[in-house]
C-alpha cells in the first residue's frame, strides 16, 4: 500500500472492464481500516486523493425509455407463462411496491387489514421498509389476490433467470419489447400521474382529501381490450 502512488492506481484499475466504482470505495475502505489500526500514516495512505465516481443523473430521455405503454404491459402479462412471475409482475404494475417490500409480504412479515365498504380499496397493508419505517399501501381485490398467491410459494421466489426467461418468452410471444420488473414502479408512477384517477376510500371529501395528502396515487385508464390493469389503482398512504 505505502508503494501504491498515482502511476500504478490509475492503470491498474483501467485494466478492469468495469466496477471502477466499487473497486475504488474497497481500495479506500482497506486503506481505511489500515490507518486506523495503526499500521498506515496519512501520509503513507495513496487513496486519499483518489476520488469516488458519482452516479449520473438520468436524463428526461433515460427516464422516458423506462416509462412502459400500457399496451405493452397488458401484451407482456398475459404472455408470461409463470404464474409465481404474472403475480409478482401484477403486484409490481398494481402498487409500485419494491421487490423487497414484495417479498416481506410474502414471507408473512406484514400485517394485512380487510375493510368493507370502501369501495375499490379491498384493503390495507403494513409493511416494513429499509429505513425500519412501516409503509400502508392500500389494495385492490386482484392485488390481495395476487399477494395471497406469492405466500402461498412458502420461500420459494422467481430468481433472477426465470424472471430473465419469462421476459423473453412473453417478449417473444408478443411481439414487443421486452419488459423488465424492475421498471415497472417507475412505470406505474409515471402513468398513474399522467392519465389516473385517484382513488378514495368510500365517503371520503375529494378536495379535502387531495390537498391533506398530495402523493395519492392514480391509475392508468384502461384501454378497449382486455387490461390487467384495474380501473382504479389505491391510494398511497
């Protein structure tokens, strides 16, 4: 470490396709930890200077070729031959929730809240987030459906090259692009904004719920053929 200097650092991480990133923060971690224990002064430490690259914020373009029609939605779930994957594909296109709220709820770890009489709102659910805060999403009929479906799988979760598998069959079969789950809440957000309605609980004043709550989501309009889109996408509390 102490005989690393800026001519060897920069060219031995060229010779790396990729992750120039990662390496960088474990190459400065390791050098980290040797100052702390003594074993590196400072002045010694050649990854001082040696800067982390930031990640680059996507461009309205880069965003827009993440944003999914609905017919290209609707054409990808009805040609996905898995079923574990179409109900993790609907929960997805459903709620905007991430893969790791997903699959806490289909672990048990939630708590699901029935209701009656409100409307499209079938019902709620508490889960935990990353930071430890609990999220209430509210849900549909077909989405509880959907969820009782990914508990019923007892552990067993789609792994990156079924879903990989099922995207280019569906993809394939329908004669479009090909989708990718992990654009869906991107997807779901966009076009809940766009061209949604929002959804209340039964009885609920419009106009005072909208301004006390102004991230409420909205749900795409469905189209003329058959839609695995609902006509109303829940609010998000």
């Amino acid at each position: 470490m102490r005989l690393l200097r800026n001519h060897g650092r920069r060219p031995g991480l060229a010779t790396f396709a990729g992750s120039h990133k990662h390496r960088i923060v474990a190459i400065k971690s390791l050098a980290a930890w040797l100052r702390w224990m003594g074993l590196l002064s400072r002045a010694e430490d050649p990854t001082l200077d040696l800067s982390v690259p930031q990640a680059k914020r996507p461009t309205p373009k880069t965003r827009a070729e993440h944003v999914y029609t609905v017919k290209d939605l609707e054409q990808a779930y009805r040609h996905i031959p898995n079923p574990t994957v179409r109900a993790l594909y609907y929960v997805r296109v459903h709620t905007g929730l991430h893969e790791t709220e997903i699959q806490r709820i289909a672990k048990g770890d939630c708590i699901i809240r029935r209701l009656k009489d409100q409307g499209a709102i079938e019902a709620t659910v508490d889960v935990g987030r990353k930071t430890g805060d609990i999220h209430r999403q509210s849900i549909d009929k077909g989405t509880l459906a959907m969820l009782e479906r990914l508990q019923a799988l007892d552990g067993e979760w789609p792994t990156e090259k079924t879903l990989a598998r099922n995207r280019d069959k569906a993809a394939k079969a329908s004669g479009c692009q090909p989708v990718f789950v992990g654009f869906l809440r991107h997807t779901r957000i966009t076009l809940a904004a766009q061209v949604g309605e929002v959804v209340l609980p039964e009885g609920a004043d419009r106009r005072r719920s909208h301004g006390r709550n102004r991230r409420v989501a909205r749900a795409p309009r469905r189209s003329d053929h058959p839609n695995p889109l609902p006509r109303h996408l829940t609010s998000r509390r």
